[in-house]
C-alpha cells in the first residue's frame, strides 16, 4: 500500500473494481492525490483465437507407415465485444463504445463495460446510464455497483457512493476494491476513522491492495483537505508495514496539503518509531523553520 508513484497524465480515481484478466490498459495512481477508488469489469467472452493448423498422423499409400498431414483449422471472427475490448486496450474509447453497441443488448457484461468507456471519457452522464442498465440485467454484481459508486464519487455525490459500494459489499463483502473504495468516500465526507477501518479491513485481504497500479483509475475529486487526510492515514499504514521511506513521503504529501501540523504527528504515537530516523527528524525540522 506504501508506494508513491509519479505523477502522470491522468489524476487518480476511483478504482473500478476486478478487471477482466487479459485488463485494459492501466493508468498509475497520482501520488499527491487520494488512493484511487476503482470500475470493475467482468467477461464473458473469451478472445478470439487466431488460425491455427493442426497436423494428424495420416497412413502413407507406399507403406502403411504414418506421415503427417496438415489441417487447417477456420479463423474465428471476433465478436463486437472483442473488438470493443481491443479498443479499450489502446485507450480508443469512443470506438469502443461504437463497437459494444453491435454487441447483443441484454448483455449486462458489455453495458458494464460501455459504462467503463464512457466514464474514462469523463462523460458520467451515459456513464450512469450503461451501468443502470447493466444492472437491470443483473442487480447484485457487484463490479457494476462499484463502478456506479465511482462515478457518485466523481460527481461529490460522496453519500450515494459510500451507498453504492455497501451495496456492492453485501454481495461481494470480501473485495479489497470495493472497502478501498469505501474508505475513500468516507475520508472525503471527514469521516476519518470509519476510513482508516475501511483501509484496514481492505489490507487485511489484500496487503499490496495500494501498490497495484493494474486498475483503470479516472479522477479523485476529493479537496486539497481530503487528499491530505488520506496520505496522513496512508502514512500510518506503512509505518505499520515497516516502509519507513514511504510513511515519510505520505507525511510529507499531508503536511504539504495542510491537514497535520509537526506537532500534531510528533504527539501521533503511530509515527512513535520513526523518532530518531534521519528523514523523519529532517522532515519536521524543515516544517518547523519559518
């Protein structure tokens, strides 16, 4: 959970939830920022499988013996949901949009990730729409539920995201996506502790569920204020874990942010260990020099 990444193109997000195993391509998490809440996808079809030839033994007509003969097996074409899910693997959303829609329309798969497209284009509108409508195809999966509370997320609506992802919870309650999630809609409504619980419990299933950059991630919206109380709780996690480097740079980002003071994490007996650390001790002397 302990590893500040570079900033990249995109902000950090909401995490959508499991992706499929052969996943779209991955966006890092922005360090400054609130650890991604995460879309999920799921899969049902499988990939289109390339020609191939196969070689049978065969009897020669000279003498009996076998030889090998080869068979050429027929190209299967791909579906519009393959095609759809290449696109989406060069970050060609809108194409793949176009290619879902020639997918057959009762596929709460393919609604799931149309939802997925149209929310990397930050267009949160249809995003909702397609992942509505993959629930009334099936209402208790909880990749799409998740995904429907990244996007509340995304619109500050952080109430309705905290719903979305108990929700999801219930039918999926050990995801270690779906309680990252939480937690992160929790710390953006100041509600701190049940946030660290939620991290918590999250990292108790998945002890690297913050190192993984294999998720799509759109934007956090999460203030300045927020963002910094996420670094201050991420900090904690990794003296926990015993990644003094990194507990320093997450304090770092939370000082910088304004949400703790020198003070205030010297008084933290959490940060007890870091006491006497060169970079620790450098740290709140520089916040400390007008």
């Amino acid at each position: 959970m302990c590893r500040p990444e570079r900033h990249r193109w995109l902000p950090a997000f909401a995490v959508f939830a499991a992706l499929a195993p052969a996943s779209f391509a991955a966006l890092a998490e922005t360090p400054t920022q609130a650890p991604a809440t995460v879309p999920a996808q799921d899969s049902q079809s499988a990939s289109p499988r390339p020609a191939a030839t196969a070689q049978t033994p065969a009897p020669s007509p000279v003498t009996g013996s076998h030889h090998l003969q080869t068979v050429v097996v027929p190209t299967q074409q791909p579906t519009p949901e393959d095609v759809g899910d290449s696109f989406m693997g060069h970050q060609r959303y809108q194409a793949a949009i176009e290619a879902y829609k020639k997918a057959p329309p009762d596929s709460y798969v393919v609604w799931n990730k149309m939802g997925i497209a149209y929310q990397m284009m930050l267009n949160m509108q249809d995003a909702v729409r397609c992942y509505q409508k993959s629930l009334k195809f099936n209402p208790r999966n909880s990749n799409v539920l998740n995904n429907l509370g990244t996007v509340y997320d995304s619109l500050k609506q952080y109430g309705m995201a905290e719903r979305m992802y108990r929700k999801a919870l219930k039918v999926d309650p050990r995801s270690a996506v779906i309680l990252k999630n939480l937690g992160t809609a929790q710390m953006a409504r100041h509600k701190y502790d049940k946030g660290w619980e939620s991290y918590q419990a999250a990292l108790a299933i998945d002890p690297h569920i913050f190192d993984k950059d294999n998720h799509l991630r759109v934007e956090n919206p999460a203030s300045v204020q927020d963002r910094g109380a996420m670094n201050y709780y991420m900090a904690k996690g990794c003296v926990r874990a015993g990644r003094i480097d990194q507990a320093i740079e997450y304090l770092r980002m939370a000082l910088n942010e304004g949400f703790t003071s020198p003070k205030k994490i010297q008084a933290d007996s959490e940060f007890a260990s870091l006491r006497g650390v060169p970079a620790f001790e450098e740290l709140i002397a520089e916040q400390k020099t007008p």
